[in-house]
C-alpha cells in the first residue's frame, strides 16, 4: 500500500492546493483510514478559506488534525467519513466519522474515530459534526414542553438544530430564511417555513444562525418577555451592530451564545464528546437528513470548487466531497 496522501491545504486567502503527505505507519493504538467521503461547512469553512478569521481567534478555532496556521499556508477541515484499513481488530474494515480535513487518507490515534452505526449511511454521516452542533446547542437552549421556537437562519446548522427540533413532542416550530427556496428544504425536514417579516412572534425561544446582524435582530424581536435567543452565528472578525435599547431591557431579553468546541454545561458532567458525537450519529438513521446535503464534488476538483463555495457562486448547504471509486460504492 502506498504510504502517500493527498491532502487539500489552503495556501493563502481564497486559494487552494492538493499537496502530498507522507503517511506514517500506525502505531499500536493509532488507525490508517481511507477517506470515502467529506463534507464542506460551508460557513466556518468559508471563513476560514477566505482569511477571515480573526488573529485572537486563531487558538480556539483551530481543528483537531489541523496543519500549519491560520491565515494559511494551513489544511483545514472536520466533517471526515471512511474505512478503517489497518488498525485494532475491532475496528479493522468499519466505516467511522472522523473530525479530519480534507484528505485521501490519513492516520490517527484509534480514539478520535467513532464507529458510524450501520443505520447510517456513509454518505449522510458526513452531516455528523453539523447535527453534533445542533445537538450541543440545544442541550444548552433546553427547550420545554410546548415552547414556541423559531430557527432563524437556514443555512446547514439553522436547518440541523430545526430538524432535530421537529422530532420534539408538542413543541411550535419555525425555521425563519430570507430566501424563498429553503421553504423546500424546510419541507422536507417537516419544519414549517417563514420568511422574516411573516415569522410567528410570541417565542420562548429562538435560535439564531444566520451570521447576519439582521437576522440576530429579527430574533429578538420575535421573543417573547424574557424570551432567550441561542446566538450560534460565528462572525468572524465582522462587526454587528444590535438594538440594545428600545424594549431590550423592559421585556428581560438574553442572548446567550452556544459554540461546539465545549459540551453543555448542561451535560458536562455526565456527558464527553464522543458520547455526543455518538448521539449525532444516532439521530442520522433519520433520512431526513439528506436534505441537507446540497451538491457534491470529486476530491480532485476541491481546488476548484472551494472559491465558488467561499464566494457564494456555488449555493450550498452541506457540499459533499467524494474520494474516488470506493465512496461510490459506499
């Protein structure tokens, strides 16, 4: 077996490269996978590809298996599905997700793959780290029996926290976009649909994820008194201006920020990442969820492909990456 890879690196803002890598022999505790599948975040992964994130930012956003440094030369990614082909015997030939970038194959300790249950295609477990964000946020909104709920911001995290909503008992929910063309994909995740000026008001909760200002705006408009909003939006090194005044204060708003790279206090305790993770793959069995997966592209054209993503001319929610003849078999 060769013992060289392919791997995508951002070499500065708004290019990329595929560049070799020489692959180490496994250790004992350590696994060879090869990619059969990547996904795209299109938000975080836009940023990052198009320099945009900020230098006192450069620690916390760093990715598990990240190489080189922010703004780049630097390989970036964590939505990684493939076959373990050496390894410990337990895992040897199973199909994992792994918070990996982009790349052919790659080696890692055998604790940061986790086994993708065989209800779950390969292909949809690429959504694993999405859903595990949504996962996280809602562990901190804690939703109630019979809450009013607005999602605003249907891009590929606003459409994982509704979907997960909508499978909550007695709950009224809503995922609120500005384009017409979510009401699609919004259908096919069984959530009701609005655009911003007809969105339901009155909510106990709404959950915001459309990295605009007007977006985070709207969400507070349309709480209820002492309503929270669940800020999931990440803005880079961008500016957003907010009404603090007028009813802020008089109605006891809260905007309270959620961000996946630590578990919910709410959980923290009892709870790890891998248990969450794990639970994110659990709720893929679902079909619905393919929704959320928009396009896809050849590993190969990734060079290509990245700017038309980062840009905005290639629309996307979740854009799926495919490694060769082995993932079209998968």
């Amino acid at each position: 077996m060769s013992r060289v890879a392919q791997a995508f690196w951002i070499t500065s803002p708004g290019r990329g490269e595929l560049r070799e890598v020489a692959l180490p022999v496994p250790g004992e505790d350590e696994v060879l996978v090869r990619a059969l599948w990547s996904g795209v975040s299109r938000g975080t992964e836009s940023l990052v590809f198009r320099g945009e994130v900020p230098e006192s930012q450069y620690r916390a956003m760093r990715a598990p298996f990240q190489e080189g440094e922010f703004p780049g030369p630097v390989k970036y990614g964590y939505l990684g599905v493939g076959v373990v082909e050496e390894g410990p015997a337990p895992l040897l030939g199973r199909t994992v997700f792994c918070l990996h970038p982009h790349q052919t194959r790659y080696v890692v300790p055998a604790s940061a793959v986790i086994p993708v249950p065989d209800a779950v295609p390969a292909a949809r477990a690429v959504l694993a780290g999405t859903v595990e964000t949504a996962v996280n946020a809602l562990w901190d909104a804690a939703p109630l029996l019979g809450d009013r709920i607005a999602v605003v911001g249907a891009g590929m995290v606003g459409c994982a926290v509704a979907a997960v909503l909508a499978r909550y008992p007695a709950l009224r929910v809503q995922l609120v976009d500005t384009d017409p063309a979510r009401a699609a994909t919004a259908e096919a995740l069984g959530v009701p649909f609005a655009l911003p000026g007809e969105a339901l008001d009155g909510c106990d909760l709404v959950v915001h994820a459309s990295a605009t200002g007007a977006g985070l705006t709207r969400a507070l408009e349309l709480l209820a008194p002492e309503g929270t909003v669940i800020e999931l939006s990440w803005y880079g090194d961008r500016q957003v201006s907010l009404p603090l005044g007028e009813a802020f204060h008089s109605r006891r708003l809260v905007v309270r920020s959620s961000q996946v790279g630590a578990v919910s206090p709410a959980r923290r305790a009892r709870r790890g990442f891998a248990d969450r993770l794990a639970l994110a793959l659990d709720l893929l069995a679902d079909p619905a969820f393919d929704a959320l997966i928009t396009g896809e592209s050849a590993f190969e054209d990734l060079p290509q492909v990245m700017p038309r993503l980062a840009s905005g001319a290639l629309p996307a929610l979740c854009h799926r990456i495919r490694y060769g003849d082995g993932a079209a078999r998968e």
